[in-house]
C-alpha cells in the first residue's frame, strides 16, 4: 500500500456508482414517501379528532424511540411474516425508511403548522373553510416556506443513513466503497473518495437549504 | 337576525363568558365595549362558532349553530369577520385573498369572484392594489381589504373585532368611512370598538362587557348620556378622558 493509487477509484467507479444511486434512490423513496406519511401524521395529530390524534403521537414516539437499525431489522423480519412471502431485502429497507421517516417528517411539519399564528386559522375557519381546506390552501403554503430548509437538512441526515442497509446485505454507496477498500487493500483511496462524495452532496443539500430559508419572495 | 342565549364558555378553570345573552336584529349596529380581557374578543368568536362553547345557543338566520365546528362551517361562511390584526393571507395577493373563499367555499367561478372583487375593490378605493403582496400595504389598506374580503362573501352579517386598534392614528378613519358607509346602507354589524366616534355616529345599541358578563346594553343615547351601571360610568370616563 503505497502512494495515492486513483487508478483503484476509478476502476471500481461502476460498483461505486450503482451503490451510490441506491443511497439516492432510498434517500428519494423515503423522503417523497415520508413526507406524504409525515404530512398525514402531522394533519391527524392537530386535529380534534381526540383517538387518531393518539394513535399518531404514539406511532410518532414509538419510531423516534428506537434506532433507525433496529427498525430496519424488524422490517426485515417482519413484513415478510406479515404478507406470508418473502418480499427481499430492497422492499423491507423502503418500507422501513418511509415509516421511519414519516415519524421524523410529521413533527417537522407539525411544528410549521403550528407556527402559522392562530389568527391566520381563524380567519380560514371564519370564512366557511373546513379544517382540511385550511390546512390545504392557507395554513400549509405558509408554513413549507419555514419548513422547507428543515426538511431538506431531514434529507441529508437520511441520505447519511442509508448506509445502515448493509445490516441486511444491501450495497449502499458507503458498503460498495468498503467492500472495493478491503478486497483491493485501498482503504485510504476509496474512504477519502467515500467522505469527498458525501460532502459535495451532503454540502449541496445545505446550500439548498440555505437558498430556500433566504430567497423567499416575499417575507413574511 | 343573530340571537344569543346564556353563552358561558370558559379556558379551562377561566371562566371567560357567564351567561351571556344578545339578540341582534337585521340592519342593526351594536357595539360591544369593555375592559381589556372582559370576553369581547371571545365573545364574537363564539358568535360564528370559530371557538366552542360550553353552555348557551346561537341562532343565525333562524338557524341554530351546531355545536361541531365542522358542521357550522356552512352557516359560518354567511357571516363575515374582521379581525384586529387584519390576518389576510401572506402569502397570496389581494386578489386572491378575496376570490380564495368565494371559490373553495361558495363555488364561484373564478371570473365571478374576480368579478365581484374588483367591484368592491373600486368601493374602498383600492382597485390599484389586486396584484399587491398584503405586505406591501399599509395598515389601513389591508383592514379594507379583509373587509372587501368578508364582503365579497355576501354575509348577512358582519363581526368586527377591534378593527382599528392595530392601526396608526391617521389610517383609523378610512377604515371607519367604509364601515360607516356599510352602517347606512343596513348591514348588520356587531363590532368591538373604542372608537366612540363611530358607536354614536353608526351604533343602535352598545353593549358594555366586563368580566366576561354583559353588564348592560343600552341605546346609545342613552348610554353615553346616562349609564345605568356603576362599572359602565367609570370605564366610559376613563375613555372618554382621553
Ligand atoms: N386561547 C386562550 N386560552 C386561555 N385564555 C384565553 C384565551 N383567549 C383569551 N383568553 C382569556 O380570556 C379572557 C378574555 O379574553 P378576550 O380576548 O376575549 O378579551 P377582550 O375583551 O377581547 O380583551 P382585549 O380588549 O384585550 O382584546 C382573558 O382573560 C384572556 O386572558
Ligand atoms: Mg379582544
């Protein structure tokens, strides 16, 4: 092992490559799915609707108890036992990632909901609106704009944590860059190429999320 | 037209209205006044069923409020409110804060709706401001805009709450001009207001709260020249003093 060999980067760059578009893809997966499952949570919990709100909380609280690991293994183990077929580990992993973060997501959105002031929802409610055309057309538009760098920066903890797949032989980005580090035996090549990958993306969420905290139309 | 009957509600162990009871007519004003947290603000809410109440019925129109929020939604639409801080929508212009309701609640097209805004629009002088931002409005713009909003809903009533004490002194009377001119041509109001001015020049009766009780209504004649409560004599020459 000796000097700075690129040449074992780039010669495992197609291995590299389809792990990190599964990183990608898991990151996208869970975070459209999540923040559908979040925004749902989020709109029961702050409803009046006393047992759903509950049910919510608790569903909320239970996955942020538990390490995102650890749901992984369940769902590994459990959708298969609950569907009565094997699903592979693929499926499970987004099952469990989606679920997961939904519980995050929801109390991101939860708290931009209830940041909007009270007044705003009175004047929706005082006009006829429903509950869910409040949320819908005058709560929610306001509260994605104080929302929006949070869930962003969600993102990037999401996409650091999909290297939590190799627990059920997954290849994510980070597993495919230490399995080229240790048959090659070029662990500082492939783990300084591994971190540079991760902070140009990671660093590109940031400055997104940056953006879209500044560069509001019209503050407010 | 509107009647109230033995409205309690409280916040917790804070009672905030005790058994209060109103009946307002079509075409009336009244005017609600009180010390500062006797139950006004709270009062009116309740008034359309944005805030539950325990004890007590309202009518609207001959037709009682459910005590399910959701189910008054309907109801609540036929009865329009503005508010102290004014709270039109951020983050959409003032056409849209006007057609927004008129289209997901009344079902307008939106050519009707824009239609209908732009008319009322020209009534309070702001025809030039559709395309503006609510935060590129002065105060007083924006309270004539949440007004040409609720109007555009065709209420049969009006609720004001406080409708120019966020205002700077100088805005206060185009916001009473357009609320006078409603007055005269029969709307009902019920408004919560300091502005004696515009109780005696536009009010019928005046309500005085304090303590989340209604401790007397009155003509208002009558009740500036002789109060026939205590409380009601000493909160008028405190603001009248000043
Ligand atoms: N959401 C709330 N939760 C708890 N208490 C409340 C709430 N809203 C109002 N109150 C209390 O209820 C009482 C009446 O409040 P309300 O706002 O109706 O008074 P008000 O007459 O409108 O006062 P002001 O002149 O200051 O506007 C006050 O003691 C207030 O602290
Ligand atoms: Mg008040």
């Amino acid at each position: 092992m000796s000097g700075f060999d690129i040449s074992v980067i780039l010669h495992a760059l197609p291995f590299l490559a389809k792990g990190l578009g599964l990183s990608l893809a898991l990151t996208a997966v869970a975070m459209i799915g999540g923040l559908a499952l979040g925004l749902v949570i989020a709109v029961i919990r702050l409803s009046r609707f006393r047992f759903p709100a509950m049910l919510a909380a608790l569903y909320v609280n239970g996955f942020r108890a538990v390490p995102l690991i650890l749901v992984i293994f369940w769902f590994y183990f459990l959708v298969p036992l609950l569907l009565g077929r094997p699903v592979g580990a693929l499926y499970s992993v987004l099952i469990a990632f989606v679920m997961f973060e939904g519980a995050y997501y929801s109390e991101i959105i939860r708290a931009g909901l209830k940041s909007v002031r009270p007044g705003q929802w009175q004047a929706a409610q005082a006009s006829g609106m429903t509950y869910l055309q409040t949320i819908r057309l005058v709560v929610l538009p306001q509260a994605l704009r104080k929302m929006a760098p949070l869930m962003v920066t969600q993102g990037v903890v999401l996409f650091q944590d999909t290297s939590l797949v190799y627990v059920v032989s997954l290849h994510d980005f980070m597993t495919s860059a230490s399995i080229v580090a240790n048959t090659q035996n070029r662990i500082v090549e492939l783990y300084v190429f591994a971190a540079f990958v991760y902070f140009a993306i990671c660093t590109t969420g940031s400055v997104l999320a940056q953006r879209l905290s500044s560069g509001r139309r019209h503050a407010y | 037209m509107i009647r109230i009957e033995g409205l309690s509600k409280s916040y917790g162990d804070l009672p905030v209205l005790r058994n209060c009871s109103l009946e307002v007519g079509r075409g009336e004003v009244v005017v609600i006044c009180g010390p500062s947290g006797s139950g006004k603000s709270t009062f009116v809410k309740c008034m359309n069923g944005i805030e539950p109440v325990q004890a007590g019925r309202i009518t609207i129109d001959g037709e009682v409020l459910p005590s399910k929020p959701a189910a008054a939604a309907r109801i609540r639409s036929r009865v329009g409110m503005v508010f102290q801080h004014f709270e039109l929508y951020p983050h959409l212009t003032v056409m849209e804060n006007i057609c927004l309701a008129q289209i997901h609640v009344l079902k307008r097209g939106r050519g009707e709706a824009e239609a209908k805004a732009r008319a009322l629009l020209r009534r309070v002088g702001l025809a030039d401001k559709e395309s503006a931002y609510p935060t590129q409005l002065s105060g007083g713009q924006q309270q004539r805009i949440a007004i040409v909003r609720a109007l555009a809903m065709d209420p049969i009533a009006m609720l004001f709450d406080e409708p120019t004490s966020a205002l700077d002194p100088e805005m206060i009377g185009e916001v009473l001009a357009v609320m006078l001119e409603l007055a005269r041509e029969g709307m009902t109001m019920i408004v919560v207001t300091h502005e004696m001015g515009f109780a005696k020049a536009a009010a019928g009766r005046i309500v005085f709260m304090d303590h989340g009780e209604i401790v007397e209504v009155a003509e208002t004649q009558h009740f500036f020249a002789q109060p026939s409560s205590e409380r009601a004599r000493l909160f008028l020459s405190r603001i009248l003093a000043h």
